[in-house]
C-alpha cells in the first residue's frame, strides 16, 4: 500500500488496457476518491472528476491529490478509476487503489539535525 504525506501531493495513476493487455485509450476516464468514518460510513473526498491523459503514453491517466491534513494519520483512503471502453460503450473498466497517509515519512522522522558529516584523509 503507498503512503501520502499529510498536506503534500499525490499522483493517481492508472493504465487501462484491453483483453489482450494492450493500452487503450478509453473516454470519459475519471476518479473518485474516499475514505470511511470510524463508524463505517463512506465519505467522498473526489466524486467523478476527469483525469488528465498523460501525452505520449496511450491509455495511461493522472490525477494530482492533495490529501488534506484533516484526514489524521494513518486513515485508509481509496481512488476507484474508471473510464468506458470505446469500442463497447455498455463495458466500464475499472482500477481501484489504495494508501494510507501519514503524518512525515519514517526518513524525515530519523534525521537528527545535530549529526555532521566528517570527511578524514588518510
């Protein structure tokens, strides 16, 4: 499962392909994006906005989130994906992802500003 800091950007990204796992180019590609109450509830952050096609890459979509810091630490959130294939309308494709958030990354929690580095000739 991916995490995304608090306050930053995150990037969804899906490639929709066909029966023979070839790219494809579907129409209306879009994102929801949600998160449940501790009470079980569906909350939606994102409801069916388009994604941006991503130039040269056939069937591959973005969308740029910003997971807001009034999520909390650790809360489970899920981007459902979808889009029509065009050469059977009534057929939805659709890729569902998760991540967790987090307040900083374990990285950024170690580094301790007192250490410097030391280079010795010897």
């Amino acid at each position: 499962m991916a995490e995304v800091i608090l306050g930053q950007n995150f990037t969804f990204q899906v490639l929709f392909v066909n029966e023979f796992n070839a790219p494809l180019a579907v129409l209306n590609p879009k994102i929801t994006i949600f998160t449940y109450s501790s009470l079980g509830t569906k909350q939606v952050l994102v409801n069916g906005v388009a994604m941006t096609t991503v130039v040269g890459e056939v069937g591959r979509y973005t969308y740029l989130y910003t997971a807001g810091v009034g999520l909390g630490d650790h809360t489970a959130v899920y981007a459902e994906m979808e889009g029509t294939d065009p050469q059977n309308p009534a057929v939805r494709l659709l890729v569902e992802e998760q991540f967790q958030t987090v307040a900083s990354t374990t990285a950024t929690s170690l580094i301790d500003n007192t250490l410097k580095a030391s280079f010795v000739k010897v």
